[in-house]
C-alpha cells in the first residue's frame, strides 16, 4: 500500500483543522503527518485523530522527504513556501487563491476535472478553487454535460466561516450584544454583520465587481467551461457555516426540472434534496458538517425556455475547502503516485 509523508500547512486555523479531521477520518494513507504554522504558533499541539500533533514553523521546515502538501494559509505565505516546497519534492495542493489563474498549475475539483491533475508535476503545484466556486460546479457540471451550460447568473449567500475565525467570533458577539441591549461592535465586516445582509465579499475591482464575485467567473471558465456567460453577485449572510447558492442556468436546449433531477441524482457529491410538497429542501443549518453539495428547488425559469433554477447549499469548510483538498490528493495518490 502507498504510504506518504504529508504536511499541513495552516494547521491552527479552521480550514486547516479541517484537513488533519478528514485525513483521519477517512483514513488517508499517511506514513506521518507534519503540522505546521507560523512561529507565533510553533510548539502548539493540534489533533490528528486521536493524536497530538506538535506545530512546527513552517519558514525551518524542509520539505525534502514530503509526498504531499496540504496547504491552507493565505496567499502571500502560499507565495513565498510553495514554490520552495514544490523545488524539494513535495507536491503542493494549496487552497489560497495565488495559483488559480496559473496556467501552468491544474485547478481542480475531482467530481468535475479531475483529469487535469495529470499534468500536475509542471510545477508540482496544484491549486483548489473558492468555496462558491466548488459548491456550483459540482452542481451544474452533469447538467453542463447533458444540455449544455450557455450562461449562469448566481446569487451567493455566504456564510461568515468564510472569512475566518474572528469573523464567527464577531458575529457571535454581535449578536449576544445585541440581545444584550447594547451596541455591538465590527471590526471585521464593513457593516454589522449579526441580523444583517452585506452584499460585499472582499474588495470591489474596477468595474464594480468583487473580487469573490470575479472569482466565481474566472475559475468557472478555468474549471468548467471558459465559452459560458457567469454574472455573479455574492453577499455575506449572518450564518455561521455553509453557502448557499441561488443558480439560474440557461441552456442551449430545453431541460426539465425531471431531467436535471435525475441527472444530478446519479452525480457523484451531489445529494437532490428537492420536494417541494413536502417542504423538502437543503438549508446551511442542516448541510453543515456533511460532505456533500445539496441541490434543491429545481424549477423551470419561467421568463426562459431554456432556463432553470437552482438552490444549492454546501459546507464552506468542508467541501468548500478541506474536503476538496483531501480528494485531490486522494485522486494523486491513486493515479499518479507509485510509492511503497
């Protein structure tokens, strides 16, 4: 059986925890797994299943004698250590958004492109979309591939995990000040955040549009299909975790709400959860924690006829983040690694 050793870079953060989680969990095989971080954070200890893990700081670390990175810090520090990381040996799958548009390193969600990780070694850098990015083309790629995806107009509503712990932390306290009688405080949003909507995620760009916005049309065009017309409006939502996704998608042909839902039933991380009668449909309180992209309230667009609309709700955390680096290197280990 192959046996790699792996590290985690971003160890301490929730993206990171996430990783060495689902590493355990789904038992990846691991000869050894090194945690690391920055200095501030070195001789701290993580859990790797029932194990401690000791950080160690990631700028002394030599990765010669490393099979595979996982690395979930910010872009700046993907910059400066992945490049060295992938000239010792190591291949690196980073979840920052420094190498998305590198057209030399695959950016990959494996139920959708899998097959450009063979070209991985380029750099030996690999790179794992946005969270609102992975979530929808897990949804519309068996859609795309039975009617033909010709434009997507997506309206995100993101969960504050996205932005980091201090941003769960200030939406909690918001909201116990605010219960409290008292005036709460931001620091992280622009705006209060706690019962409250901010359509901003990150900064605007010169035509008015965020970068998170920018984003979701640049790596579906990498990742999907580069001919399909995306406009995207993201908005950041008092929910702790999980996204949600409104999707209208037209098509070249017509397609029925029973076709998509048969299609998406079979689709590989795709769970239907899509009654309306019933009341049956997927929200962040019920999806979080699970691995799977949950598509809902299929309906036929009324003002089109080859439109439908969408619901789709992921766990940003998960498959958004840590869960999609996993099964990259799931997919590497099975095809492309030859290690005893």
């Amino acid at each position: 059986m192959t046996r790699l050793k792996v590290a985690v870079v971003g160890a301490t953060g929730a993206v990171g925890k996430e990783i060495l989680n689902i590493l355990a969990a789904r038992k990846f095989p691991a000869s050894e797994v090194v945690a690391l971080a920055s200095a501030r954070s070195a001789n701290g200890v993580v859990m790797y299943g029932g194990e401690r893990l000791a950080i160690r700081d990631l700028a002394l670390y030599d990765f010669k004698g490393t099979d595979i990175c996982l690395s979930a810090p910010g872009a700046s520090v993907s910059k400066e250590f992945a490049p060295r990381a992938a000239a010792a040996g190591c291949v690196v799958i980073d979840k920052s958004s420094q190498f998305r548009m590198d057209p030399e390193v695959p950016l990959v969600v494996p139920e959708v492109n899998a097959r450009d990780l063979a070209w991985h070694s380029k750099r030996n850098i690999i790179s794992s979309p946005n969270c609102t990015t992975i979530q929808m083309v897990v949804a519309l790629k068996p859609l795309h591939d039975l009617g033909t995806i010709k434009r997507i107009v997506i309206s995100s509503y993101q969960a504050v995990s996205g932005a980091g712990k201090e941003a769960m932390v200030e939406l909690d306290q918001q909201t116990r000040a605010i219960a409290a009688e008292a005036a709460p405080r931001h620091e992280v949003f622009a705006k209060q955040i706690a019962f409250n909507l901010i359509p901003q995620i990150e900064e605007f760009a010169d035509d008015d549009y965020t970068k998170e916005e920018l984003k979701l049309t640049c790596e579906t065009h990498r990742i999907l299909d580069p001919s399909i017309r995306v406009s995207a409006t993201c908005v950041r939502v008092p929910v702790f975790n999980c996204h949600g996704e409104s999707i209208n998608v037209e098509f070249e042909r017509p397609v029925s709400p029973e076709e998509a839902r048969q299609v998406l039933r079979n689709a590989p991380g795709v769970c239907v959860v899509d009654d309306p009668a019933a009341e049956a449909f997927a929200t962040p309180l019920e999806c979080s924690g699970r691995d799977e992209v949950f598509v809902s309230r299929i309906r036929k667009d009324r003002s089109s006829p080859h439109g439908l609309n969408l619901w789709v709700v992921s766990d940003n955390l998960r498959k958004g983040a840590a869960l999609n680096a996993v099964q990259i290197a799931e997919v590497l280990v099975r095809d492309y690694m030859k290690k005893s």
